[in-house]
C-alpha cells in the first residue's frame, strides 16, 4: 500500500530516513543476536572441554580449536554483516535519495521529454 506524501516534502525524507535506519537496525539486531548467542553456546562448550583437560597439551590443543574456531566464526559474521548492510542500503537507502533529485520539465503531453531538459524551479 502507497503511503500518501505529507504535505512538506522534507518531512517525507525525514520520515523515509527514519524508517530506513529502523529496518536497519531491527536487522543488525537480529543478527547481533544470533552470533552473541552462537559464540557463547561456543564459549560453554570450550570451558565445559577444557574441564576435562589433565595436560597441557590437551589443555592447548582445546585451546586451539576454541580459538580456531572463534575466527572463522567471527569471519562469516563480519562477512554476514556486510551483506546485510549491502542488501539494506540497495533496497532502501537508493530511494531516498530520489527525494532530494529536482523534477524535470515535462512535455505538454505529461511525459518527461527525450533529452535532458531544465530543471523546473520550485
């Protein structure tokens, strides 16, 4: 459904920023806390491992996974993150800007005319 303009067209902008950085926010939210909630159930598990440890070896080879495990985790996060963000602003940043563009002149029959034509004033 088309949401009807408000009657200052700044305030449409305002309001298409506002929404905008909420589906952003709501989105990194969402996958901030999945990842805190994976890497902590990681977390659980090494200490739970490194319990069971008797030597130092085991306790470094324990150690090693954990941490291994810990980088390709933050990793694909960092690559999740990035295209969440990607996605986000091609989808709904790209738009706002048509708020700040300048109306074209129109032909007399309504259609914008074939070349680039003057700017109308506001």
């Amino acid at each position: 459904m088309q949401k009807s303009p408000l009657a200052n067209p700044l305030l449409d902008v305002a309001v298409a920023t506002t929404e905008a950085q909420l589906k952003y926010w709501q989105a990194l939210q969402v996958e901030g806390a999945a990842f805190i909630a994976k890497r902590m159930r990681a977390d659980l598990e090494y200490l739970r491992a490194l319990g069971h440890c008797t030597d130092p070896k085991t306790i470094c080879d324990c150690h090693l996974a954990w941490f291994k495990d810990a980088r390709k985790d933050y990793g694909e996060e960092w690559a999740r993150l990035a295209g969440t963000l990607f996605s986000l602003g091609v989808s709904e940043i790209a738009p706002i800007g048509a708020g700040f563009a300048r109306p074209r002149a129109r032909a007399s029959n309504g259609l914008a005319p074939a070349t680039d034509g003057p700017l109308v004033s506001p």
